[in-house]
C-alpha cells in the first residue's frame, strides 16, 4: 500500500512519519503525476487559504477532486478538512475540492481558545478517548446524509466525519502519539481494494 501525503504547505512530514510507523509506504505528493499508483491521500493540516492556492497553482484541483468523486480515499486533517468540504464560511472565494456534503467554519473556537487538546471519544476507534489536537481549527456546523458523524465534543459540535472512502477530522491526529486514526484510514483502503 502507497500512501501520498499532499506536501505543499502545513504538516505533511508529521503524517508521512505516523504512516510509516504503522509500517506503510508513504510519500510527499507536490504535482499531478505523483498522484498515479497511489492508494490513498492525506491532506494535512495548515493554512487552507495556502494550501487552496497552491493547488491551484500546481495544478492539482481537478485532478484529487475526480479521483475523489470516483471514491478514491482521502484524509484531510483540520485545514485539509476544510479543502474537502462542499461549503465553507470564512472563507476567501477560492474553489476547494467540495466532495463532502457538509459545511465547515473556519477557525471556530476563536483567539482565547485558539489550540487545545481533549481526549475525544470517537466509538469508531474503540472504547478508549482518542487525544485529539485542535489547532486554530474548524468544525463542522452541519453535514448531509451521506456523511457519518465519527465524533462530537461534549457541546455537540461535530468535529470528525466520514463519507464513504472520504475521512475528515478538525484536529490533528498526526500529532498524537495515538495511531488508531490513521490505522482506520488504512483500514478503510485496505477494505476498498
Ligand atoms: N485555521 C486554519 C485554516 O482554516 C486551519 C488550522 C490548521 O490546519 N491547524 O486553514
């Protein structure tokens, strides 16, 4: 299994560590044809207002969001959750990726709480609270059906969310010693192939 980390901006080298720990190849991915014979994808966190324009810029738009649309697996983790989602507030007009049918808020907890970690429960991966990382991140204020609710925080807010081969997290599960989060993404492949 290959797995391609998007390396344009933010914390690709922090995901491409956690994937080969759990013993998976993976790699930087920084122009279109670095896309073939990859498994999956994972957009990491960043700036998305960046991470959008440098998309743009190398080319890379249509390319993810086709194979996206023809159920190609696909990690974005806090900015990269927001390059996945179909709306966006707080944003600038730049086109994102829209192949997740749920509306995200950028930076949403604010200055005072700008970074915070809470341990999450997300049942998905097992009974024991995952120790999730929240860094000026999004949420996600409201998701359709296709979209499953992996977790919620104690106010209800959704913050981690799967549709089909798609996952999307508002914190940074590359940051934790915890693998489980991308265990499940693998997991999620492997069951595709
Ligand atoms: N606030 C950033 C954005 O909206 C996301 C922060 C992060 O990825 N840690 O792009």
């Amino acid at each position: 299994m290959r797995i391609g980390v998007l390396a344009l901006q933010g914390a690709f080298i922090e995901h491409i560590k956690l994937v080969k720990k759990l013993g998976t190849e993976a790699l930087a991915v920084r122009r279109p044809d670095e896309l073939k014979g990859l498994d999956g994808l994972i957009i990491p966190g960043g700036e998305s207002t960046t991470i959008l324009n440098l998309i743009h810029s190398f080319r890379l738009l249509k390319p993810i969001k086709k194979l996206a649309q023809a159920g190609f697996p696909i990690l974005g983790t806090c900015a990269g959750m927001v390059c996945l989602a179909k709306k966006i507030s707080n944003n600038s007009s730049l086109e994102a990726l829209a192949v997740m049918d749920m509306a995200v808020r950028r930076n949403a907890f604010g200055r005072q709480i700008d970074s915070f970690e809470v341990k999450l429960p997300i049942p998905a991966l097992g009974d024991k609270p995952f120790p999730a990382v929240f860094i000026r991140a999004p949420i996600i204020e409201s998701a359709g059906p296709p979209v499953e609710i992996l977790a919620k925080l104690p106010s209800g807010t959704i913050v981690a969310a799967r549709q089909g081969r798609l996952l999307a997290t508002a914190f940074h599960p590359e940051l934790s010693n915890d693998l489980r989060l991308h265990r499940y993404f693998l997991d999620i492949i492997a069951d595709a192939s």
